[in-house]
C-alpha cells in the first residue's frame, strides 16, 4: 500500500489539490481541473491562451480556502462517505491528489501554483462498441446511435471528432516540459494512430525521465514493440486495464471485446514489455448491465490477482445506470450479492467492506426513473437485433430476471 499522509492538518475535508496544479482537456475542448469535475462548469477553450488555466478556476480555490464545498465537486465529498474506517486518505481523488501533490507541504493561497498534471482525450478512435458509450468517444458507435434514433430510442445525436485534435493538443500551449503527470484517455489509445505521435511529441517537449504517463486501455491489442520502445524511455507507465467482469458480461457490454481471460493476457504482456510499469490496476465500469457480477469480480481479483488494485464506478446517469432501477430490481440484485458472499470460498472481509460499501451507494442514491427503465428494457432486444447476439448467452441471471418485466420484449 502506497504511504499515506495526514497533510499536517490541512484538510479541512474540502479542499483539493487539483485546481492549483491540474487541468483536463475533455473531447468537448472544454478544460476542467479534473475528470470527476460536473461538466456543466467546464471552460469552452478554442486554445489554451496565457492565464486560462491558473484564471479560469480561481473562484473554486477561494470557495475551498473558505472551506465552501462547490456542487461541482460533490462526486468527490459523496464518494468519501464510504471511506473504509481508519482510512487516513479520503477514498476519492481529491483524496489521491492530496496525497499525490503533497498538500501537507503547501501553504495554499488562491492563486494557481502551476500546471504539473493534464489529462487529456487524445481522440474517438476506438476497436470496441461499449453499450454505456456513444459515438463521442468511440468512432465505432456512430452507426448504432443512428440506428436507435431510426427506432425512436433514445441516444446520443452521432457525433464525429475531428481528425486532426491530435494537432489541436500539441499546440495547446502548455509548457510541456514542466509536467510531471499527463493521463491520456481515449476512445482507445492504443488503436489509435494519434497516440504515437503524441509519445512522440512527449518526448521532444517534454522531460521524459521525470514524466508519469497515465494510459487508460482496454488492452484489447498489442502495439508495436517500436512504440514499447519509447514508452521505456518516460519515468514511469501507469497502465490502467479497463474490464468490466470476470465472466462474459465483459464481452456482451464491450461489445468486441476479444473476452476478459484475453484481455488480462494481454495486459499482462505489457506488463513484461513496459519495463517501467510499477502498478498493476484493473478498472470497471458496471452497468445495469453487469452489476450483478460485481461481487464474484471482487471474489476473483481478491482470490488470484491479489496485488492488482482494483477500483470500479457505476455509471451515473441515464438508461445504462443502477441508480435509475425499479426498487424489485435493487433487491434481486443484492440478493445476488449476498448469495456470493454466503459461498465458502468467499475471500473474507475487505471483499465483505467493498460489496457492503457498493449496497450503501445504491441504496443512497437510488431514484427509480421509469422513462430510463423502459429505455433500458427496450435497448437490450433493439441492440442484440443490431449485434446479432443474445442478452441470455451472455448474462442468463438478468434475461431471467428481466423475463419478468413486461417493458422486455424478446
């Protein structure tokens, strides 16, 4: 476990270390001091001109030196609400970056200290037809969200990105050469033909040898070893694994998605390939579509990958999120929670807290939004119609489940 620190008092439980030294460039060209920031109160940038960084979010860090927490920021103060006892960190990422920006050595004041962080959507191109996504950020899911607006189902307009963003970032302006933390995300970073030319230009304006790269994948494929190369040459690579279950969920909502026993082998080539990787991280997404794997996932991980971190978020909003479920579907989902943790090869009690924790978020925030249920309920035969393939093959607990519901036609 990385050291945590108790930042000589200086967390008050509202302040963050992100808005003096952190910005994200979303696909939208809006920046934001970090990803779990609302979106609603993004920046518009058409570039990054002298002081739109250390200005923009100047009235944020007055409201947290005066101790005012921002609705903008509520992600972050609802999710320390589940910090495990005895925890120093909050468990969030104004907790990470707390810890990681070392707030207990600043004497904070309301002007930005300088950009050492960015995260930045490197493109739409993307291998995979995730169902909790949208053609904003896979170049694959144009023609699905078309097709379900033709059937009168709601989503996302299709939305195209530009071609050429990967020239729009590296002429962003920023002083490369002072960051010490880029995230890239994607789409699909590692399908993309932008991402070597952005290693690239890291490695002409930037300080390689004191740069963390950060690269969310859905390591459903290997670069080539040239790009491995350059890799090597950073300070360090965190590979982030985005899978979401330990069964055949993952493959029908990431949909081509080779499988998850694929996926980890692949990910655990470019453990021995990256030279520089010192964390092995796993991330997923649960949707009303896999939720009810969540605690035979944290069984799996805890019983054969036990040095991998693991961490996880529920979508939060629309037909694909737990939190809009009709009540009989929350309780047949916990029901199927606790019948895994009632099996005797069940690993004990850290699982026990992570799957006691996820029952406490959607218990909370739980609102039943009938028009987003159906939504849901008709999504599921319209795609398996598109995609050739069957909820019941993939995930028989649900089709069965939702046998029961008169809004799921098949």
């Amino acid at each position: 476990m990385a050291k945590l620190y108790d930042y000589n008092g200086k967390d008050d439980g509202t302040v963050c270390m992100m808005p003096w030294v952190f910005t994200t460039v979303t696909m939208k060209n809006t920046i934001r001091p970090c990803c779990a920031f609302n979106l609603d109160n993004a920046v518009d940038i058409k570039e990054i001109k002298p002081g739109i960084i250390e200005d923009s979010f100047k009235w944020l860090r007055k409201d947290m030196l005066a101790g005012k927490k921002a609705d903008a920021c509520k992600s972050c103060y609802e999710n320390e609400k589940f910090t495990p006892p005895g925890d120093i960190q909050p468990k969030s990422m104004r907790g990470q970056a707390n810890t990681d920006y070392r707030l207990d050595l600043q004497n904070l004041d309301e002007e930005f200290i300088g950009l050492k962080g960015i995260e930045l959507s490197l493109d739409n191109i993307c291998n995979l037809q995730c169902k909790m996504c949208d053609s904003m950020f896979s170049s694959k899911l144009y023609a699905r969200d078309q097709h379900l607006i033709d059937l009168d189902i709601k989503s996302r307009k299709p939305t195209k990105v530009p071609k050429q963003r990967i020239e729009f970032i590296k002429a962003l302006g920023v002083d490369w050469s002072a960051l010490e933390h880029i995230k890239i995300l994607g789409g699909e970073p590692f399908f993309s033909p932008n991402f070597e030319k952005l290693v690239d230009h890291l490695l002409e304006e930037a300080t390689p040898d004191n740069l963390v790269l950060e690269i969310v994948s859905n390591c459903t494929n290997k670069i080539d070893t040239r790009i491995i190369d350059k890799l090597n040459l950073f300070k360090e690579v965190i590979l982030t694994c985005s899978l979401d279950g330990i069964n055949d969920y993952n493959s029908y909502q990431r949909w081509g998605s080779p499988g998850w026993e694929e996926t980890l082998g692949i990910y655990e080539w470019y453990q021995i390939m990256l030279t520089n990787i010192k964390k092995r991280h796993v991330h997923s997404t649960y949707s009303l579509l896999n939720m009810n794997g969540f605690a035979a996932d944290a069984k799996w991980f805890a019983l054969n990958e036990p040095e991998y971190r693991v961490s996880f978020q529920f979508v939060k909003e629309g037909d694909q999120s737990p939190y809009i479920a009709p009540p009989m579907y929350i309780d047949w989902l916990i029901e199927q929670w606790e019948n895994e943790m009632d099996a005797d090869d069940w690993p004990g009690d850290d699982c026990t807290r992570r799957v006691e924790n996820a029952i406490s978020k959607i218990e909370e925030f739980n609102v039943h939004s009938k028009g987003d249920w159906r939504d849901f309920c008709l999504k599921i035969p319209a795609l398996d119609k598109y995609y050739d393939s069957k909820l019941v093959d993939y995930n028989p607990d649900l089709h069965e489940y939702l046998m029961g519901d008169p809004q799921y036609e098949v």
